[in-house]
C-alpha cells in the first residue's frame, strides 16, 4: 500500500511537471506563430541608408594608335637605305629610306638637255620673227610708194605669219620640255622616302619595320609603319541598353593589365550612330592621354564610364531584392515582432553592391540573407536578436544563444 502511495505520487508529479514544461513552451512563442505554426526562419538584415549612388557602366576593349599609316614607294626601284628601326621616332617629312636614283638622275639630265635644245629652237624662231616682221614692214611701206608689187606684199605677210606660228610651236616645246623636267625631278625625288602627314604632332615612332636593304621593291609595297602614340583611341562597344546612357564628352577611367594599379584618363570622342545587327552592339571611341608613352596600341582595357550620379539616395543592399508574385520588391523585418513584411518597391539605379529605392519611402531594416524562404507575415529568428528586439549575450558564434 505504502508503494503504490509512493508510486502515484511520482506519477502525479511528474505530470505536473511536464505540464508546468508545456505551459512554458506555449508561452514563449508568438501569437501568430501558434496561430499559423509556421516554424521562424533565420535571417540577416542590414539597415535602409543614405547615400551617394553612381550609375556606372563597365566595359572592355582595344587600344589602337591615333593615327597609324604605312610609308611605301611611289616608283619602283631597289632599296639602296633603310634608315629607321622599329620603336625609332620618326619627324614630319623625315627621309626615312632611299632607293637608287641613278636611272632617275639620268632620266633629269636627259630632260634638262631637251630643255635646252627647245629653248634654243625658241631662240631661233624669235629672231626669225622679227626679221619677218621688218620685210613685212618694208613691204608695206614700197607698195604704199607704189614700188612694190601687191603680190610681194603678199608674200610678206605670210611669211610673217608663219614665222609667228613656228614661235608659238617653239614656246610650246618649251613649256613641255620644262613640264618633263619637272617630272623627272619628282621621279627622282620620289627616290627618297619620307614620312610626311598633316595634322598632329611633329614626332612620332616607328611601329613596324616590313623590308630590309638590297629589296627589289614595287610601287606601293610597304616599309615601314608609323604610329602617333602620344594619344591613343579605345574602342569598346556597348548593347542596346547601355546606348542611351552614353554621351560625348563623358568621362572614362581605362585601366590595363600592364598596369594594374595606374588609372589613365579619358573621354568619350565618338558614338556610332547605328547598332550592328549581328551584334546588337554599337562602337564607342573614347581618347586616351598617353605622354608618358605607357600605353601601347593593341592592350586590352576595361573601361568604367560614370552614367548618372545621385546624391542622397535611399538605397537597400542587392541582395535583399526578390520578387513574389512576379513583383519587385525587399523583405522588411519587423524586429520587435520578428516578422518579415513583403514591401513592393519601385528601383532606380541597381549596382553590384546596392539598389537604389524610388517608392515607397523605406526606413529600418531589410533583409539580405534568407528570404526565398520567406513569404508575407513569415516568422523570423534574426542574427543577434531575441525576442523584443534585445541584443542577446555572445556567444561562441557572433552572440546566438545555445
């Protein structure tokens, strides 16, 4: 008797117990989260701020010289002197290579005689004009005396007229011969090859070199390269969504491999006016300072161009951006009554790092990490926070109690 007194104590007591346990237990949790018995979700947040956003578009692209052109012979001949290496700096209208010249020279001497003799011939006729023209005089004034003949008067005139005409014939062959003379002596000229353009500075470098000396050369077969470094042209393009953003006269930062820590600077020059098809991207031309000649045509670049900036912007972390229902939005947490809030919002510029908010107006807290496990209402359990919203103690773990 006495045992089983003792025995239904225990049982009673026990009861009691695991009563007490589960009073306790219903208590802590929430209303909703007995309401629903949606088990709290772990999460991190990170507060709404304010600050300044830059739209900024990246992209990658190839250096190319400002101006690039090849020096080439404009007659034919054998390379005699090559006077220039790859990497030399080349003047305006520097003789940067000679062909022989001797059939040229020879072919200037023989113009220069034909000259000569024309102008002799031109010589000639003049004084046989002017003897022409006192018989015609002379003529004219016996026949008015009545001593010569109509028919000697006659005479007269048209050997005064052909005298006339072979001078004009002379005059002509002097003006060719002089034209043959100067030709040859541009033949002869063109023997020496320069390095001449227009516009730009008066140093440049010699890019690459095609020939050696002792080439049989065609007109127009290549020599050298010549290359103005000091600025440089990147070209990079852009797609159809980045196109509008971009305007002459933005501002670029380019960097390189080559130098990984130096950031040149440029400008947006040109702006094609179409959208390839095939690739649905349009070619931009952005100019780059080069003095110091550390840029070499050819490098790879990434380029950032700043779009737009907006000061004091309302911004939210990208990775607390999701969508439900097909609509855009963040997750706000309502941390004294640890519950998330599916808040719709409308986005201005998006970055890698942050998202610009619009609308509505957003203060607190939103949350980054965990809510693709969320949906409106949903209980959550938030990193360093206890129920209310108090800081809990540390832990072995960033401060979650065990």
């Amino acid at each position: 008797m006495k045992k089983k007194l003792t025995l239904i104590v225990i049982v009673l007591f026990l009861g009691f117990l695991g009563w007490e346990v589960y009073g306790r237990l219903a208590s802590s949790g929430k209303p909703e989260d007995r309401k629903t018995g949606l088990m709290p979700v772990a999460v991190e947040v990170a507060p709404v701020q304010k600050q300044t956003l830059k739209d900024i578009g990246l992209f990658t692209g190839t250096l190319y010289p400002e101006s690039q052109f090849v020096v080439a012979p404009k007659v034919a001949g054998r390379l005699n002197k090559l006077f220039v290496q790859i990497g030399d700096p080349v003047k305006k209208n520097q003789v940067i290579a000679v062909l022989e010249n001797e059939e040229f020279q020879q072919q200037v001497d023989q113009a220069k005689a034909e000259l000569d003799v024309a102008r002799a011939n031109f010589q000639e006729s003049g004084s046989s004009l002017e003897i022409a023209r006192r018989e015609f005089e002379r003529a004219k004034a016996l026949r008015q005396k009545k001593i010569a003949s109509e028919s000697e008067l006659d005479a007269a005139e048209a050997q005064l007229t052909a005298q006339e005409a072979k001078q004009r014939v002379a005059a002509a062959q002097v003006a060719q011969k002089e034209a043959a003379l100067k030709a040859a002596q541009i033949r002869l000229a063109y023997t020496e090859i320069r390095a001449s353009w227009e516009n730009g500075d008066d140093r440049r470098v010699v890019g690459e070199r095609f020939v050696d000396e002792g080439a049989m050369l065609a007109p127009n077969s290549p020599i050298a390269s010549v290359l103005d470094i000091r600025s440089l042209t990147g070209v990079i393009h852009v797609i159809e969504k980045d196109y509008p953003k971009v305007r002459v006269g933005q501002q670029a930062n380019v960097g390189t491999d080559a130098f990984p820590d130096k950031v040149f600077t440029g400008k947006v020059l040109r702006l094609a006016p179409l959208i390839r098809e095939t690739s649905r991207q349009a070619r931009v031309e952005i100019g780059v300072s080069n003095p110091e000649g550390l840029l070499k045509p050819g490098m790879f670049i990434r380029v950032q161009i700043e779009f737009s900036r907006v000061d004091n912007a309302t911004v939210v972390p990208t990775l607390a951006l999701a969508k439900r229902n097909g609509k855009q939005g963040v997750f706000s947490a309502d941390i004294q009554q640890m519950t998330a809030r599916f808040v719709p919002v409308d986005l201005g510029i998006v970055s890698n790092e942050w998202a610009q908010i619009l609308t509505p107006l957003l203060t607190g807290q939103v949350i980054t990490l965990g809510q693709h496990l969320l949906d409106e209402g949903s209980p959550i359990i938030v990193a360093g926070k206890s129920e209310g919203g108090r800081q809990e103690g540390n832990g072995p773990h960033g401060g979650m109690k065990p």
